[in-house]
C-alpha cells in the first residue's frame, strides 16, 4: 500500500510538490491569524506587567485608562497612600496620539507618568531614564526613534534620553514615556487658541466678571488655564496583603472604582479585543474551509486521472481497503507537505508584521493535527469515486 502511493506520487511528483506548496501558503496565513490573536493577548499582558501595579484605581463607573475615559484629581493619590496595605501610588495618563520627529508621523501610546514609581518604563536597553521634570523622553525601540532624536508631542519638543523595549498598549502601539507634567498639559489643555476665545467668552459673562468682585475674573481664567487630571493611580501593596482585600475599602469610602491585575486582564482580554478575537476566528474558518475544498479537487482530479490504473488494480485482485489507504496516504501527504511549508513561511514572514505575531507550540501541534483532519475529510470524495470503478473497465 505505501509503495503504491509512492509510486503514484514520484509519477507526478512535480504536481503533488506544488499543490503542497500552495496549500502551504494558505496553511502559513491560517497560522499567522492565529498568532496575530495571541499577540494581541501577550500585548494586552504585557502592557499590564510592564506597568508594575496591583491595582488600578480609575474614575468611578469606568473599566479604566486601557478600556475607558477615565479622568481623576491628581491629590486623590495621597489619600491613597494612607489606606492600610498600600505601599506606594504614582499618578499615571495615557493617551494615543501621533507622535512627530522630522515631519514624520508615529502613532504611539503616550505615557505621563513620575520618575521612579509604577507606571515607568521597566528596563531600558540604551540610555537612562527621566531626569528632568520637563521635555524629556523615554522611547519603545519599535518608534525607530534613537538617543539625542528630537520629538515633537502636542506644543513641546522632547529629547530621547533612553530606549527601553517591548513596552507597547494593548493594540501594540510603542510607548512614549514623558514626565507626568507635560503629560496633563498635552492630554488636558487646549491649544493657545482656544485658551484666548475661552478667556474673551468668560470675560464677557457678567457673572464672572463682575466690577465689586475684584480677582474674580482673573481666579475663573487661571482655573480655565490649568488642570489637575490624571487618568488612574497605579497602587503597589505591601506583603501580606490580597489585592482585593485593599480594593475593597477604596471602592467603599474613596467612591473610585480599582481593579485587580485579574480583573484588569479580564477586560483588556475579553472585552477590549473580543471582536477582533470573533473575526480571527472567523477568517480560521473560512481558511479551514477553503484549505479542505483545495485539498479535495487536488486529491479528486489525481485520482479522475488514474481511474484505469484503478481499474487494472481491481481486477489484479487490490481490495478496496487498499486502494482507499493509497488515497488517504496521498491526502494525507499532501497536508503534511502544506504544513511544513505554511510553518516555516509563517515564521519568517511573522517578524515583519507591523504588529506582534506570536507563534506558539501548541498552536503549531493543533494545527498540525487540524490539516491531517481536514485532509483525511477531504479524502472521502475521492475515495467513493475509486471505490466505484468497474474493473472491467481495465479492458474496455
């Protein structure tokens, strides 16, 4: 049986090794989906572990910085401070933006955060962290910025000071990281502009600008001009303590909402990139199906081609089973040729995605058990045609 599939295939060898390869290709981008979704889960991870929290603290009502809008006052940190279990707070703001050096245009996550406390860039791989309280910044190596670059984020330039490396938001975005300071005031202010046209509106309200009340104007503008809003209070707890033991009490009495590390990965996982998981998914699907109906016309027309040589064999005295197993052997083959080849293209192509493709071993493995399934399915069509020859028609 195995040296008849064998000498079928080296008959026309050139055929089978190409259909192999093509199916390959197709085999490689079912892979590389799935890697697609699993680095986008490893980017949700990692944007949590690079963070260094336990708990998120946000605004009340709202699933975070990562997922929601989330605006507090940055004092609230202090009094966080002085719940039991808490051993340090650090204000933190995120927001994604397009991130200027030479004219051009990066898109990436912009991290405001305080030297030295949760929310800072984990590991750097050149350069040194932040310093200066102004207009430096720390850079994902995946911006293609370098040290000494000049960025220009909202009003301000900023200098590359340091380089760190797999620190990007859960739509793989690369993380800038920039003094908390300037981070409010590029998130939260308005542009000069906009200041001065709220400034002539609030100076032409007679209830704000009132003649017997002198400094009123002047307090309302300075308060219009400022702002104090961060996006969430990363929390780091002393030993002994569960994350939710501490949760518990600044839901109660802050009126804030905090989220463990469980249950921030909970809404980054299952909710912020669900319908991308829904489509993936879809896409497997819709490759499955096209990779079995490939390999079910290729197996179909090869054994269409040898219906005498079929023929001649039944009337030899080849049982059924045989000729059936030669079938399935090809198929099977022919899955085997396709996955090795779809393996190896996927992870060479895979570094060059703009974003991260994870290729793991078990997805590899049911994969690989997935095609033989599928070949083995696609099979049957042929082997009912094979099956239904009429030996007579060795000698007709």
């Amino acid at each position: 049986m195995i040296s008849l599939a064998g000498r079928d295939v080296l008959h026309s060898w050139a055929k089978f090794v190409f259909t192999g390869i093509g199916l390959g290709l197709l085999i490689g981008v079912t892979l590389t989906m799935a890697g697609v979704y699993r680095g986008m889960v490893d980017d949700a991870r990692a944007l949590l572990n690079n963070s260094g929290a336990e708990l998120w603290v946000v605004q009340k009502d709202t699933q975070g910085p990562y997922a929601e809008s989330s605006s507090l006052r940055d004092d609230v940190y202090r009094s966080i401070l002085g719940m039991p279990g808490v051993a340090r707070a650090a204000n933190v703001t995120y927001f994604t933006m397009q991130v200027r050096r030479d004219g051009n245009d990066v898109r990436a996550m912009v991290v405001g955060m305080v030297p030295g406390q949760p929310g800072e860039a984990g590991y750097l791989v050149a350069g040194r962290h932040l310093t200066r309280n102004h207009y430096e910044a720390v850079a994902d190596v995946k911006t293609g910025f370098r040290l000494g670059d000049q960025i220009r984020i909202r009003r301000h330039d900023y200098r590359v000071v340091g380089l760190t490396q797999r620190m990007v938001s859960s739509g793989g975005d690369p993380m800038v990281f920039i003094p908390l300071a300037d981070a409010q005031e590029a998130q939260f202010l308005k542009d000069n502009e906009a200041i001065l046209n709220d400034r002539a509106r609030t100076a032409a309200n007679p209830a704000l600008n009132r003649p017997a009340v002198p400094g009123l104007l002047e307090a309302v503008q300075a308060a219009q001009s400022s702002n104090h809003n961060v996006n969430a209070v990363l929390v780091q707890l002393q030993p002994g303590f569960h994350p939710e033991q501490v949760a518990e009490p600044i839901r109660r009495w802050k009126h804030l909402e905090a989220y463990t590390r469980e249950q921030m990965e909970e809404i980054l996982v299952a909710k912020l990139i669900a319908t991308s998981a829904k489509q993936i998914g879809m896409f497997l699907v819709i490759l499955a199906i096209v990779s079995a109906a490939i390999v079910a016309f290729i197996i179909y027309t090869m054994t269409l081609g040898k219906l005498r040589e079929i023929a001649v064999l039944k009337l030899i005295g080849t049982r059924n089973r045989t000729i059936a197993g030669m079938i399935l052997q090809q198929a099977l083959g022919l899955g085997l040729i396709g996955f090795i080849v779809g393996k190896t293209a996927a992870t060479v192509w895979a570094p060059f995605f703009p974003k991260y493709v994870l290729l793991e071993t078990g997805d590899a493995v049911r994969g690989l058990i997935a095609v033989m399934v599928i070949c083995a399915l696609a099979s049957t069509l042929a082997i009912r045609v094979a099956l239904r020859v009429d030996p007579g028609a060795a000698i007709g």
